[in-house]
C-alpha cells in the first residue's frame, strides 16, 4: 500500500465517527445557544436597555447547521413522493 491510500484508511473511520456523532447530536438536541446573545434571547442596547436579540427572535436557540440539512432533506423526499404519488394517480 502507498502512503497516501494508508492515511485515507486511517483518517476514514474517526471522520465517520464523527459524522456519527453529530448526525446523533442534531436528531436528538437540534437546538444549540445563539452565538450573538449567548443563550440569554437578550442583549444590553444603546443607553444600556435591554433588547431582545434578532438572530434567534429572543429565544436564546438556534437551529444547528445540520439539523438545517436533516429537515430540506426531508423536505425534499415528502415533495417528490407527492409528486410521484400526482404523477401516476391520473
């Protein structure tokens, strides 16, 4: 084996581990802490008022990046079965 096909082997199974572990982290925990507000929904504004925080509507979660992609994938399957499903009903 060369050098180059003995790293890829290598690398492969703790990348898929990874990938594992975060496709499980986004099923069961989708939601994570916004980065601008730090979880808290609000920030102090001018004048020191408090505001709610835009990025996440004052909640304080945000939507992971892969859980985004769990959900248009989805998406995507439910829309061509219904058109599948449209296609061979007439």
């Amino acid at each position: 084996m060369d050098i180059l096909s003995a790293l890829a082997s290598i690398l492969f199974v703790p990348a898929l581990l990874v990938t594992a572990c975060y496709l499980f982290t986004c099923v069961f925990w989708p939601f994570k802490a916004c980065r601008v507000c730090r979880g808290h929904g609000q920030f102090y504004g001018l004048f020191r008022g408090i505001r709610l925080c835009g990025a996440c509507d004052g909640t304080g979660l945000r939507l992971r990046f892969g859980r985004r992609l769990i959900n248009a994938a989805g998406r995507l399957y439910r829309e061509l079965n219904a058109a599948n499903r449209n296609h061979r009903n007439r």
